[in-house]
C-alpha cells in the first residue's frame, strides 16, 4: 500500500467518520453505504485531505467520490503526494 493511500485511509478512520479501523478498509468500500458518511463527513473529509497533502481537490473529483478509491484517485489527480 502505498504512503498517500495510508494517509488518506488514516484520515478516515482517524477523523472517526463511523470506521475507526483502517485495517479493514478497502477501495471499494463505498463512502455512504459502507462507512455511513453523509455530506457534513465527506465536506469535513475533503478538508481535511486538502489541508494534509497542501492541495485543492476540484469539484468535479469531489462529486464523484463514491468510493475510497475515489477519494485516493482524486487526491493524486489534485497533486497529492
């Protein structure tokens, strides 16, 4: 796995968006089913990874964020490292 996917699995069981265990957290996990994250906790989520990687994650990657590997594909598509 690779160091950005750790952080942004990091980010999302440390800002305890329902799953705290991210050991068990998978790309296809989905954002709203799986992890029951509504729109405050991906908005809280989407600033938290801008703040952490110093980058601006377009709208139209964020409106896409279906899954956890969403969220890892669109941090790399805004620059993350």
């Amino acid at each position: 796995m690779s160091k950005l996917k750790k952080r942004v699995y990091w980010a999302i069981s440390e800002n305890n968006f329902r799953y705290p265990d991210r050991k068990g957290l998978g790309d296809e996990m989905t954002l709203e089913d799986d992890l029951e994250m509504d729109k405050l906790d991906r908005v809280e989520l989407l600033i938290w990874l801008e703040e952490d990687f110093d980058i601006e994650i377009e709208d139209y990657l964020y409106e896409k964020w279906t899954t956890i590997g969403d969220v890892v594909e669109s941090v790399i598509a805004a620059g993350g490292t």
